[in-house]
C-alpha cells in the first residue's frame, strides 16, 4: 500500500444531516474506506489538512473534496479487480510532482517535495491523466452531477437484494489461524451466505460431528444457492458447477469480477481462481474430504438483514466454539447508499451492543461501519475497546490481528 494519508476538504458545520453536502461528504468517505483505513483528516482548508499530514510522516497525502468519489473495482480475490490505489501506486512512481490533479476536487500532493519546496501555497497542479481518471468520479459538492451515480446505486442495491457470491471477495488471511483463547472445534459458525470462506473458518478453527452452521442473509437467492451447492454438489470442479447452474437462467445476480456475468464468462479466468482456492486447501482431495464432512454437519439458513439484526441475536448462543463472520455487511454500497454515516456508526454500535450482551464470547471476524477489519477478538473485549475509542467514521482502528481489505 502507498505510503499515504488522506484529507477531506470542506466544512464540517456545513455538511449537516439531510443536505446535499452531507449526503456528498458521506458518499466521499464511504467510497474512500474500500481502499483507505487510516485516519482521515477534515479541514476546511488545504493548508490546515497539509500541515497535519505533514505531522503523521507520511510521504504523500491526498485531499478529497465533499463528492469527489474514488471509484470501487471489486473481484475476487486474486482476480481481476483493480482500483484507484493500485493504479496510484505505478503513477507517482513515474512522475515528479509537488501537487497533481484538480484544485479543490482532488489534489494528490507530494509532502516530501512539497517540505523540500519550502512549503508553498496550492499552485500549479500536474494532470493526473487517463490512468487515474477513469478511477475517479465527481458528484459535485451539491451533487449537481449526482444522477447518473444515484442511478447507479440504485441499480446496484436492486441487484444485492438478489445476489450471490460465488467466490469471496476477501481474503482468508484473517481466518488463516484461531484466535488465542479458542477452544475448537467450532459450536456454531454464524455467517453471511457468500463463497466459501465459511468452509475455511471450519476447516482452520476446527469442525466435529456436533458442528453447526446458521447462514444469514438478506438475500433470498444468496441462501437459496448456499442450500443447492451444500445439498447438490460434490465438492469437485466447481466451475463445472458454477456452468451448469448458469445455464439454468433466472433473475439471480452472480457477483464476479468487472465485466463478467453469466452469459459473458471467461471460463479460464473462473479454472484459474478455482485452481487458487484448491490450492489454499492442499488441493482438490483434501478440499473435497472436507465437503464430504461438512455435507454432513447440521446447517440453517436464516432470511436477516444484519443492518436490523433482531432475528439474527434472537438465534445467537454464547457457548464455547462460537465464531460469527459478517463480512463487511455494514459498510457495503447498499448501507452506503441507504444510510449517512453517523446512521451507519448508530447501528453498528446497536449490533455490537446487542451482541456482546447476548453472545460475549463469540469470536468476530468482519468490518465495522468504516470498513476497519475486525478479528480475532471476542464481542465482549470488542465491545469495551469500541465504545472506548468512540467510532468515529474518519479515525483509524486496530481491533484485529489480521487488516484485509474488503
């Protein structure tokens, strides 16, 4: 990752709940947290946001303005997906600059040049040119240019209602290990119904006979296929599978990678990912071992929208082996686009709250509102060190031992 840290330029005061520039200030930080976890630092004025990046020592720092948006390009992990950070990377690598990009919209700064320079006032900006700006997209401060991008929202949450991962987006490097103080196997994996992470979190934190598995999900597809793949498939060749149900139709929307759907596929790119995930496990066999045990273990399937919780904690109990994974349901582009962000910080603390009371020692693994990783850590002590440090949508938080991007 760059060696940077991120500003937001305007006024806070005047970004209040129900305006135009709130709802563009909230638009421009839940895009940023796909990419950036570390504190964002709001001010407004250029000069005052440069003078604390220069305190933090990083070498480069960029400003956002009120909806300027950092466009999100999601795959699966290992797969074709790439976004405004990745592609940062290369270009400040090739180029000389103190400042770059579009004055008050979104300005990349060099702090190190900028130090070097003496410091001097916002002047003459490089252009960032068509590698960075196809990643990049500018609502307006007002959200004068906001439609096409509400259209697009819009389209989206139409489509997670319906939707289906059939790989994960994530990583497993979170779940790579149990945590200290778990006592395997696990009782009860309580887990969003998407790809197959839930079956790495058994085979790592340890899966008996007595094992259960409860998936939620606010989408009806994304259980129904979770049913069908636990009950129908045998483990093997899963694009095979994946073809076959394509081929069935319907109105269910397969998240993939950008492009690609179910009647445009590039089959070699699906063998390749599938080839990565045998891999992780040792290989087809012990994979297929696995599934042959997991068939046999108990599973439920529970239609919940973990953003209003209730028949979720109503389910969940605090017995030894606990282990729930969400994902990043809280801060998705359908929370995003549903909620401001101090509405999504108010029912992330709810949820943390009603869970920490009804299951203590269950052992987490997701995001939070802000989409900082949370892992290995039990809801009680998460709760205490949440509510200590406040939550607030622009700090940094710690609360893993594994950072992943989501």
């Amino acid at each position: 990752m760059l060696d940077i840290v991120c500003g937001l330029l305007g006024d806070r005061a005047e970004a209040g709940a129900g305006t135009a520039t709130g709802r563009a200030r909230d638009l421009s930080v839940a895009w940023l947290r796909w990419h950036y976890f570390g504190e964002i630092i709001e001010e407004p004025d250029v000069a005052r946001i440069l003078r604390r990046a220069q305190a933090t020592g990083r070498r480069y720092c960029l400003i956002q303005g009120y909806g300027h948006i950092v466009a999100e390009h999601a795959g699966p992990d290992g797969g074709k997906a790439r976004g405004f950070f990745e592609a940062l990377e290369p270009w400040v690598g090739a180029h000389d600059f103190i400042f770059a990009g579009v004055a008050g919209r979104c300005v990349l700064v060099d702090l190190a040049a900028w130090s070097r320079a003496g410091e001097p006032r916002l002047g003459q900006l490089a252009p960032f040119g068509p590698a960075l700006e196809g990643h990049l997209i500018d609502l307006g401060a007002d959200l004068s240019a906001a439609a096409p991008f509400e259209a697009f929202l819009d389209e989206m949450c139409d489509k997670a209602g319906r939707g289906v991962f059939v790989l994960n987006y994530e990583s497993y490097d979170d779940v790579a290990e149990p945590p200290p103080g778990f006592a395997g196997p696990v009782s009860t994996l309580y887990c969003v119904a998407a790809g197959l992470k839930p079956n790495r979190i058994l085979a790592t934190h340890g899966m008996g006979a007595d094992s259960r598995v409860v998936f939620f999900d606010y989408s009806a597809d994304a259980l129904d296929f979770r049913r069908k793949l636990n009950s129908e498939w045998d483990g093997r060749d899963y694009p095979r599978y994946l073809r076959a149900l394509f081929e069935r139709g319907g109105s269910t929307h397969y998240y993939l990678w950008p492009g690609a759907t179910p009647e445009n596929m590039d089959w070699r790119e699906l063998e390749r990912l599938w080839a990565a995930e045998l891999a992780r496990w040792g290989g087809e066999a012990a994979f297929a071992e696995h599934w042959r045990a997991f068939q046999a273990i108990g599973h439920e399937y529970l239609a919940c929208n973990i953003l209003e919780p209730d028949a979720l904690i109503a389910r969940i109990e605090d017995a030894p082996g606990g282990v729930i994974w969400w994902s990043n349901a809280f801060s998705t582009i359908y929370s995003a686009a549903h909620h401001s962000l101090e509405e999504k910080r108010r029912i992330y603390a709810d949820w943390i709250e009603a869970l920490a009371e009804r299951a203590p020692s269950v052992f987490l693994y997701g995001s939070d509102h802000s989409n900082s990783s949370v892992n290995a850590i039990t809801a009680g002590e998460y709760r205490a060190r949440y509510v200590a440090e406040g939550g607030d949508p622009l700090s940094a938080r710690a609360f893993h031992r594994q950072a992943i991007r989501f």
